[in-house]
C-alpha cells in the first residue's frame, strides 16, 4: 500500500478521536455530575500536561530512531486509559484517568506530523493532500457524535471517545515499520547537547513563538465563539455551518500546500497567517453583519491552516534530522500547551467583562505574531539553526 494512503487512514483515525473529545467531552463531563469549575480544572491540565509529555515522548522516540515503535505504544496506552472512563466516577478518579489519557494521546500527533514531513521532504507525498483527511474525519466525528447525542444522551459520548481511540490503535499498524538510519559522528554529549541547543536557539524560538502565538490566538473562538453567536441569536444550525466553513477552508488550503510553499516559503505563509488572524478577530470583536462572519469563517483557512502549515515546515527544516519528533513536539508544547492554556486562562474573565470584544486580546496576539513572522524572513536562513553532527576534519 503507498505511503500517501497509508497517512491518509492514520490522519483520518487519528482525528475522530479529536472530533469527539474537543467539543464534546467537556459535556459528558457535566452528565458525570461535575461542576463547571472542575471541568475546567480537568480541560487546562490536560492542555497543560502537554508541555512536558510530549517532549519527553519525543525524545525517547529520537533516541531509539523508532517513531511507529513509540506511536503504538501511545495508542495502548490511550485505548487503555479511555477505557477507564467506563469505570471510575467523582472528580479525582476521572482526573486521575484524564492526566493519563491526554498525556499520551496528543503526544502522538507530533511523531506522526514527523513521519509525514520526512516523507514530504522525500517527495513522498504531498503532506496537504495527506493531513486533510484529519479535517474530514474531524467534521464526520463531531458532526455523527452530536446526532447520537441527541438520540442518546450525553452518556453515549465516552463510547464514541473510545471508538475514536481504538480507530488510531488499528491505523498504527499501517504505519510501515522505520528502517534505524546509520548513526553519525556526534558532538561530545550527543543528542542532549543539541536538543538544548536548539531549545534556545534565537531563530527556532522565534519560529516557534510565532507559530504558537497564532494558533493561541484562537483561544477565544474556540471557548465562547459558539457562545457568543447564541448570545447574537445564532441558531445552533447556523453555527454549525459557520464552524463547517472554517474547516473546508482549511481542507482547501491543504489540498494546494505542496504548490503555496513553494511559492511563498514558511515565514511569508506565517506573515499571511498571522494577518488573517488579526483582520478575523477584529472583526469579530464588534459584531460584523452575517456576510461578514462568513469571510471571517473563511479566513480560518488562514488563521489556522496557513499557521498550522508555516510553522511545521519551519519546524522540519530548521532541526536536524535526528531531532525532527523533539523539535515537533517542542513547538506543539508552546503552541497548544503554554500558549493556548494561558490565553484560555484569559478568555474566561474576558468574554464575562467584554463579552465580543474580547477578540481584541486575540488580535493584538496576531499582530505580534505578524512582527515576529517579519522578523523570521529575514534572520532564519532556510536550514537547520544547529547540528547534532560533528564537522568533518578538512583535507
């Protein structure tokens, strides 16, 4: 089976897991008789256990050259875990099983994202054409899940969380089996030593920090945009087709990837994302006629797709190779772990005192994104920041 296929299913299972557990597992949460503030204790630890799982997962993976090895294992371990939730009641007991579960799952996603950008680099396969099928699948799962929770109840949500799971177990075994690369000269320290030396490189940071600052930028959307459009008089249909825009936007992005980064590289695909991203949420923040919600909707292909992109290339080509899941899941760590939890932190108070205008903190994320994206053009090179290889003796 070609490679291409084989990432499609794996991206594809991978996200019903997502489609299910984003917008619904907090509602199945409060059917197991929680209280709004232990589900949010539940939801910013999950984000946050982000910051140290998956680097370590990462790392590990690096170390045995092994990346389908340590997905499988996470996938066990998450199927596991999920299970769990069948079982235990009260606040602890489901924290408890939720640090578990969302410590090994989202540690997946970087490992995966580098397999894919190895085979891209390869010429492969086109990662765009490959990665929408996370965002079909993601449209499918949350769009199938809320039916049934319509027929059945909250209480069916946790099944549909475990299909999810066992779905990416069965998608791991697609996944071909790595060849270990021929091991390098290296510095004294090895790999240790370049992992630090990457994490506080100027240029890789900054990368980072852009890409992170404008995928946070969404925290707000994301904890009170269908809130806030109820509050407008937004029927739940209407909201949905809204949500749906944003995603076919993104999946028409990624269907051209391949060809908008040849044309426009990663930090000029960051300055368009981060852009879009401040153009959206100002609008948003003052209660734009519905023609303009929908190009606000639009932009997402922007705001996340074009972020989303730019930074995993940024990520890929500027890391060694023997780094490539460490450097991914450092950047998953400070976008979708330091970043988005702190800036989910604020949206609460903020959406309470500010209501739509509330965006505007979201706004002045992307400016200082587009500045950073600027800044990247033209002090990143095009190639890896640092090496883990010891140069060759001349002559």
């Amino acid at each position: 089976m070609p490679l291409s296929i084989r990432l499609s299913i794996f991206y594809g299972s991978l996200c019903l897991f997502s489609g299910v557990q984003l917008p619904f597992f907090p509602v199945w949460l409060k059917s197991a008789g929680l209280g709004s503030s232990e589900i949010s204790i539940i939801i910013a630890g999950n984000m946050l256990l982000r910051i140290a799982a998956g680097p370590v997962f990462a790392y590990t993976a690096d170390r045995l050259d092994d990346r389908r090895r340590v997905v499988v294992a996470l996938a066990w371990s998450s199927v596991a875990a999920g299970s769990l939730l069948l079982l235990v009641n009260g606040f602890w007991a489901l924290l408890a099983v939720s640090i578990v579960l969302m410590s090994c799952w989202p540690s997946i996603t970087p490992l995966i994202e580098t397999i894919a950008m190895k085979a891209t680099r390869e010429g492969r396969i086109d990662y765009g054409r490959v990665r929408i099928w996370c965002s079909i699948t993601f449209i499918a799962a949350s769009t199938g899940t809320g039916w049934l929770v319509g027929w059945f109840s909250a209480h069916v949500i946790v099944f549909c969380m475990l299909g999810g799971l066992l779905t990416t177990l069965a998608g791991t075994f697609l996944l071909a089996r790595e060849v270990p690369q021929p091991k390098k000269r290296k510095r004294k320290g090895g790999q240790l030593i370049a992992t630090l030396q990457i994490a506080r490189h100027p240029v890789f940071m900054l990368g980072l920090a852009t890409g992170g600052l404008i995928q946070s930028s969404h925290a707000v959307y994301y904890a009170f945009g269908s809130i806030n459009w109820q509050r407008l008089g937004y029927g739940d249909g209407l909201i949905g087709i809204l949500w749906g825009i944003g995603v076919v936007a993104e999946i028409l992005l990624f269907t051209q990837s391949g060809r908008v980064l040849r044309v426009v590289g990663a930090p000029r695909l960051l300055m368009l994302a981060a852009g879009g991203a401040a153009i959206r949420w100002i609008l948003l923040a003052f209660n734009p006629p519905l023609w303009l919600v929908i190009f606000c909707q639009a932009l997402h292909g922007l705001s996340f797709g074009a972020a989303h992109l730019g930074a995993l290339h940024f990520v890929a080509q500027s890391s060694p190779p023997s780094l490539a899941s460490t450097a991914q899941s450092l950047y998953a760590s400070i976008s979708a772990g330091i970043m988005m939890g702190l800036m989910t932190l604020a949206a609460g108070p903020l959406y309470d005192h500010f209501l739509s205008e509330a965006y505007l903190l979201p706004a002045v994320a992307a400016l200082a994104a587009f500045a950073g994206a600027v800044l990247l053009q033209y002090r990143w090179q095009g190639g890896a920041v640092v090496s883990d290889e010891e140069e060759e003796d001349a002559g």
